[in-house]
C-alpha cells in the first residue's frame, strides 16, 4: 500500500488537470483527490461539491488554510488557486480517473441500470463470463469483486454505485488483478451525480423503470432522464422493451438498440416459456441472426428470464454467440437475496431483496403458483424514503398473499410504528395482518403461524446483513435469525 501512496504523492497537478495550467494555478505535487473535507491533507487537491446539505464551495478557503494545493470549483469563489469548470461533480470522476492511472482504459465496462433486476443481471454477466474464461471485476449491491479472490461486502452506508474516489480506485485494484472485464450496477443517483466520468461503455442494460427513489428525484421523468444518460455512453444499448420507458429508450436509441422481450418479438426474446418452482427454461430467438437455443435457468420467474436475456445480449454485444452465452448460464445457482430458500421443511422460508411495488408484485406472482397452502408475505416501508411507495407496496402484496406482515425495513430516523400505519393503509383490510414493528419478533410471529404447505417470503432485506436503526447498521441476517428461532424449537 505504501508503494501505492508514493506513487501517488508524484503525481503533479498538470498531470491531470489541463485548466489548472490554463487558469494560472501552480503546477504543484498531489497526495490525493477529494470531495471529503475529512480526507484534506497537505497536498490534496479538494473538489467543491454542492449537495442537499452541504456546499463545498462555503470551506474552499478553509481547505487551501487545511492545506490542499487547490480548489475545483463551478464558480468564483474570490479565493486563492481556484480551478473554475463547468461541472464539479464530473470534474471529481474525471481526476480521480487521472490519478488512478487511467485504469478503465484497460477494462471492457459493462453496466446495468434499471429499478429492479441490476444485482441479478450483473451477477449473470460475471457468471457467464467466468464460463467464457474470461477475468471480470463486479461492483454491485450484493457485493464487489475485485478479483483478488474474494467478494467483498461494500463498507455500510456505501451506495450500490460508489463515489469516484472510491470507484476508480476499485477499478485501479481490478486493473492490476488482470481483469480484462468490469460489469457494475449504474444506480440512477450515481449517473445524475457522475460518479462515473464520461467512460465508453462496452455496453449498458436497461431492465425497467417502476417508481422508486422519488423522494430524491421528485418525478419519474427526472428519475428516467438520469437512468438514460447511462446509454449516451455506449454503442450497444440493451433494452427491454417489456417496460413503457424501455420502448422509448429504445426508440431514443433506434440506430444502435439491442432490444430484448418476453411479451413479444423483438431483437432477443424469449418464447416457449417453462416455469417451475425451482426453475424455468424457454427457447431464446436472436431474429437478427435467425438464430436460437433452448436456455435453462435454475431461477424460477417470469422476470428472471428478462434478466438472462439481458445478460446474454450484454456479454453477446462483444462478439461472443448467443448460444455459447446461453449455454453457459445452465450451472449458475442464483443470486444472494434473491429468492433465496432459508428453509424447506413441512413449510419454506425464502428471503428475497423486493423492496418496491413492481418489485413485490413480480416476485410473489412468480412464488404464489408454487404455493400449496398460505402465502405468508413480511415486509415494510424504509425510513426516509418516498412514503407515497408504501401504500403501493402493500397494494402488490395484498393480490398474492394470504396473510401479511407488515415491520420494519430499515427504518433510519422515522418512528416505525407510523411507517407500518402508513404501510397498512394500502392494504387490503380483508386479509388477516400482523403489525410488529421489531423485526426479529415479527420473523417469529410468522414462523409460529406457519403450516404444512405454507411459504413465508421475507421481503425487503434479502443479501443485506444489517437493520438501519437512527444512525446504526445494526446487526440482521435473517438467514442466521430463521435458522436460530427454529432450532430453538426443535
């Protein structure tokens, strides 16, 4: 690490950073590239940010007296060795590219972006890559691979796509461990704040929009617009044109769209279609090449089929056949929290990340035809997050489950007790519900009211190990707590 660090410290500022040289400031040695106030050293090179709480740009003095060599900033802020650009946020990925070394140069990206699905579609790009014999770096919610042998979890509190000075150094480590691939989840937050510099994308998925994140957003047409800046960026847009915001993309990028449908023809789709509780196999049609294969997943869903085609048409768009990636995705077992099963016995525990309407509504439709007796559904509402979703959520779950529960889900600051209300309130009042607001106690409620041929769907945590409690990840794994409520009982 030390060799790293020295590496860095002779890193000069015209090195990376044209307009300093163009605006006059001195050509100065760099420790580090920041936006943390924190992080500011002697030597460091300090970007202003304007975010919803705090504005970079009221400490630039304060940060050149802390001793950093200059100040990036949007505007004219009257102090000394200031760098003016037009965008500050773009600015930070782009300097923490150049200080770095460049490493996406040395990468073929792949991304994915869409409400629901970018976990799965990441995890089968890598699979299927994997299968192919080629080394590729993973960056997502259900954990990152740097291939260094290990999938690590990312640090509490790090969003599904990392700030800049945390991604480049990501992609540096995945540089210099061979990998030839990187496939990430693009969160619609990380595109509007360009924690990923103007990068050439191998190629991008888009899987869905369905309302999510509004509280930050404020519309779907914000919500899409920052989604869509992902396919300004690559020569191969992959979409599913199942999604009304999909046909427009689709549409946006006509000359350069691979489209994709389990509903009707398109580009890639999916026909002859097999579920069964464990799987689903169906027979892929490339109507460019009139080519097809038979495809068998051992993932059950009519969604999951969205999220392999996706996949196959992503890996595929850098000249790979159709039915060689197909092929491989027959030894993938699934992925981390989704649809995970916890427990079989006279009644089944599975665990799923669900955590929006649209989400729900695909997971247990896809669960609900498996079932022999009850549906039992435990979900809730996170804290700080758009509240007009909760009564939506409880809206999906009402068409297919029998019985619910309704707890918390990360309820941060918010009184959880008023969350479940709010939850409840978009329910259907027909059926019977439990309220706990503890969500360890509402596991074993739902568990002790469990009979032969009942499945239990814990929704909302699934590969999430942690409860956000105030300002604390407590400690949750609900695998670990279904197991130890259980053996307590035997």
């Amino acid at each position: 690490m030390m060799k790293q660090a020295d590496e860095v410290r002779k890193i000069k500022l015209y090195d990376i950073c044209k307009k300093a040289k163009e605006q006059g400031v001195e050509n100065c040695e760099i420790t580090n590239v920041t936006d943390n106030t924190a992080n500011v050293v002697k030597g460091s090179l300090f970007v202003c940010i304007k975010g919803a709480r705090f504005d970079g740009h009221l400490v630039a003095g304060e940060m050149l007296e802390k001793g950093a060599v200059a100040v990036v900033t949007d505007h004219d802020t009257g102090v000394e060795n200031q760098i003016i650009v037009d965008n500050t946020r773009l600015a930070l990925a782009e300097l923490c590219s150049k200080v770095s070394g460049n490493p996406t140069d040395r990468l073929k990206l792949i991304a994915v972006t869409g409400t629901n699905g970018k976990t799965t579609v990441a995890h089968l790009v890598k699979h299927i890559l994997t299968e192919l014999n080629k080394k590729c770096g993973c960056i997502g919610t259900a954990g990152n691979d740097l291939c260094d042998g290990k999938l690590t979890d990312s640090p509490h509190g790090t969003p599904t796509t990392p700030s800049p000075t945390t991604l480049y150094k990501w992609f540096s480590e995945m540089a210099k461990n061979g990998a030839e691939y990187c496939v990430m989840e693009a969160s619609s937050m990380a595109l509007c704040q360009y924690r990923v510099a103007d990068e050439k994308f191998l190629s991008a998925g888009f899987t869905n929009l369905t309302r999510d994140h509004l509280d930050y957003h404020l519309t779907m047409e914000n919500y899409f617009d920052a989604k869509a800046r992902l396919f300004t960026l690559t020569d191969n847009a992959v979409v599913c044109i199942d999604d009304d915001y999909g046909k427009i993309l689709a549409e946006r990028h006509k000359d350069t769209a691979i489209t994709y449908s389990v509903k009707e023809k398109a580009d890639i789709y999916a026909d002859y279609i097999k579920m069964t509780a464990t799987g689903s196999e169906f027979m892929l049609i490339d109507s460019r090449s009139e080519k097809a294969c038979r495809v068998k997943l051992n993932m059950t869903g009519l969604y999951n089929v969205q999220n392999a085609l996706c996949a196959i048409a992503l890996v595929a768009a850098d000249g790979f056949e159709i039915t060689e990636c197909a092929k491989a995705l027959e030894s993938c077992k699934g992925v981390d929290g989704r649809l995970n099963t916890v427990y079989e016995g006279d009644f089944t525990v599975i665990t799923d990340y669900a955590h929006t309407d649209d989400a729900l509504r695909k997971m247990l439709s896809a669960v609900k035809p498996m079932v022999e007796g009850r549906l039992i559904c435990l979900f809730g509402g996170a804290g700080e997050r758009d509240r007009e979703k909760r009564l939506m959520m409880a809206a999906a779950v009402s068409e297919y489950a029998d019985v619910l529960v309704i707890s918390s889900d990360n309820p941060a600051s918010e009184d959880p007790d008023a969350i479940i209300e709010e939850v409840y309130a978009g329910a259907d009042k027909s059926l019977p519900c439990i309220k706990e607001a503890d969500r360890r106690l509402a596991i074993e409620k739902a568990l002790a009211i469990a009979k032969k041929g009942d499945v239990i769907v814990l929704a909302g945590k699934g590969h999430e190990r942690y409860q956000i409690i105030g300002k604390e990840y407590q400690p949750f794994c609900e695998r670990e707590i279904v197991e130890e409520i259980l053996s307590r009982k035997e």
